[in-house]
C-alpha cells in the first residue's frame, strides 16, 4: 500500500531539520505520515443526503482527490437536488430521502444535513442498510449518538462520524509521537475555535431547535483534540456566555484528565488563532493554524528551540481535505469493518458527553425535539 508521507522529498515540504541543540532531552524528530493515499482506495459509490455547503465541498474532494463515486443526492426539494446534481455532475437526484436512501446503486450515504437532524437521516439509512458516514457532530447529544450507533451495530453496516481532522497526515504524525511518548509526561492541550458571528439573527448558529451554538457547530473540534491527545476527561468545568436566542454564543471548557489540562475555547462572537497544541515535559507541538485543516507542526524542544518542523505537502487544503476520511470509510467498509479503528463510535460518544456536560453548565439545556 502506498504511503504518500514516505514517498515525498522534504523539498516538497516534509521535515525540516531542527537546531541541533543538546540539553541532554533526546534527538526529537517528527516521524513522517503513515496516511495512504486517498486515490488507492477501494471504490464505493456514494449518496449526500442534504446537498447544502459541506456536502458541495465533500463531492469535490473526492472527485478531485480519489477514486470515490458519488452517485445521487437526495433533498426534500426537487429543485435543489438538481440543482446540486447538475453543478457537481452527480448522475442522479432524489426527491425526499426515502429515495435516496432505498437506490439500489449507493452503498454509503454521507449526512449532511444540519446536525439536530443527523441521528434521524442516519437511522433512516441505517434502516434501509446502508453504511453512513455522518457530519459532525454525529448528533446533537450522547443519547442520540448511542441510538445511531447501536442501530449500526444490529444491522452491520459501518458508521462513523465525519471528523475530518483525526484523518490528515498531521494527526497521524501528532497521533505517532504520542504512542512512542517523546514528548514525556504530558501536562496541556490546548485549541481555539471561534468563527466570527452572524448577523442573520434567523441563521441556524442561533437557534437551538437546529442545535445552534458555539459548542455543536465549533466545540466538537477542539473537545475532540483535548480527547485525542490527553484522553477522556475525568472532569469538565465549562464557562460561557448565552446569546439572546439561549444559545451558547462562546464557551471555555477546562478538561481534567489525571494529572493533563486541557483548555478548549469555541465561539461565535469574533475569530481566534484556530491553533493547537499539545505540551509535554520533553517537548510540546503546535498545530499550525488551522488546526482542524492540512496545515504544519512545530516540534518545540524544552528551551522553546524548534527541534523540528513537518509542513503538509499534498496539496489538499481545507475542505479538500474531507477526502482522507472518505478513503479511511471506504477501506474500513472493503475490510469488513463497522467502525474505523482511528474513530470509533466511544470516541464521538465521549465528546458529545463532554459537549452535553458543557452545555448544561452554561445553562444551554436540551431543546424540545432532541430526540428521535
């Protein structure tokens, strides 16, 4: 199997070398990526239920970076499905989602739909026996995560949430260091989310029916990078600030887990760094901004001297990005498998268990209709 991170010059933006200081902290190097590539794939053919901006980008990727085949779209309007067909050369639109979900022609369906209705459409396909991937957050509270998930379970098919992220070549060289413990004891991770605000007071961000909020459409990338490299937390202390909608508008979250820290921030109200990092005795890295897209890392030594620096050289930029989990979805399914091993379904579960428990603390309680 291909590994593009072994095949690529550090010309082409791989490692560079560090400063070559001896503290008596060992020669810390960042390994390269172990990520396949997206286009050695196995070929599925996919339905997007919901053709609204994160499912034009998805479609793009995959035509653009993989072997993948999107086949159909579904929408509850006739007009946007051919709309969506038309513009990014999908052979076939489906009026309702029933449709989509029974075509005999689509093996998985991506949910894109807003994320208070993700655990309805996904049962919808689960039902009908297809594998989903679903956009994050996979739902809009651990109980209705668990339900999709259990569902998958009974009927085997594969389900996995969309974090995008925990797929880029980055993560898998963040994710190498932490198993081979070279940055020591870790004691801080830290992510920053905040977007800038709306100034549509009927957007989807502000209303909690449509689970709007800093929290469910920012929180789950910099809770889920708390998780990834500290583990889940033992406790979660959450402050923020309420909008006039009831909506969390920014929130902070301290993450206890043993002896680590992490600080997670996310918001609607201005636009932070987008930056990472994860803090060890030996040695910290940070993420180059932004964090949650094919950007760099930074290896920081001790003596705050760079050791080492890995910049992203593939060329697949933002969205382009979404890509690398389709390919992970599409191996795991060829092997058999019903959830990927790098994104298992008590993983996403975990971090909506922190995001339910933050909310709560803010004062954000569930809205009617969270629920099946």
């Amino acid at each position: 199997m291909h590994r593009e991170g072994r095949s690529v010059p550090l010309s082409a933006g791989g490692r560079r070398g560090g400063n070559g200081q001896n503290d008596g902290v060992p020669d810390l190097l960042l390994p390269p990526p172990r990520t396949p590539d997206p286009a050695d794939a196995p070929v599925l053919r996919w339905g997007v239920l919901g053709p609204g901006e994160i499912a034009g980008d998805f479609v793009e990727a995959l035509q653009r970076h993989t072997g993948q085949r999107v086949v159909a779209v579904g929408s509850r309007s006739a007009e946007r499905a051919a709309s969506f067909a038309a513009r990014h050369d999908v052979p076939r639109a489906h009026v309702g989602y029933d449709a989509l979900v029974d075509d005999p022609e689509v093996d998985v369906v991506y949910v894109a739909t807003p994320h208070s209705e993700h655990a309805r459409n996904a049962l919808l396909a689960i039902a009908a026996g297809k594998h989903v991937l679903i956009e994050k957050p996979v739902a809009v509270t651990a109980a209705l995560a668990r339900t999709i998930f259990d569902a998958a379970a009974a009927a085997g098919v594969f389900a996995m949430e969309a974090m995008w992220t925990r797929f880029l070549p980055q993560t898998d060289v963040v994710a190498q260091v932490l198993e081979r413990g070279a940055l020591g004891p870790l004691s801080l991770a830290t992510a920053d989310f905040a977007g800038g605000g709306t100034s549509d007071p009927n957007s989807r961000l502000l209303d909690p029916a449509q689970g709007g909020g800093a929290l469910l459409d920012l929180g789950v990338y910099v809770a889920w990078w708390s998780q990834l490299v500290l583990g889940t937390p033992d406790r979660v202390t959450a402050r923020g600030l309420l909008g006039p909608t009831g909506v969390d508008e920014q929130a902070t979250l301290l993450l206890e887990a043993g002896d680590a820290q992490g600080v997670a921030t996310a918001g609607l109200r201005g636009r932070t760094a987008w930056r990472a990092t994860v803090v060890g005795a030996a040695a910290r890295i940070e993420v180059t901004a932004p964090f949650w897209a094919a950007s760099g890392l930074t290896l920081v030594g001790p003596d705050g001297g760079v050791r080492d620096r890995w910049d992203d050289p593939f060329d697949r930029p933002y969205r382009h990005g979404l890509c690398y989990e389709a390919a992970a979805v599409a191996r795991a399914i060829a092997e058999g498998r019903t959830e990927h091993p790098d994104h298992p379904s008590a993983s996403a579960i975990a971090v909506l268990e922190t995001l339910d428990a933050a909310r709560h603390q803010i004062g954000y309680a569930d809205p009617p209709g969270w629920t099946t």
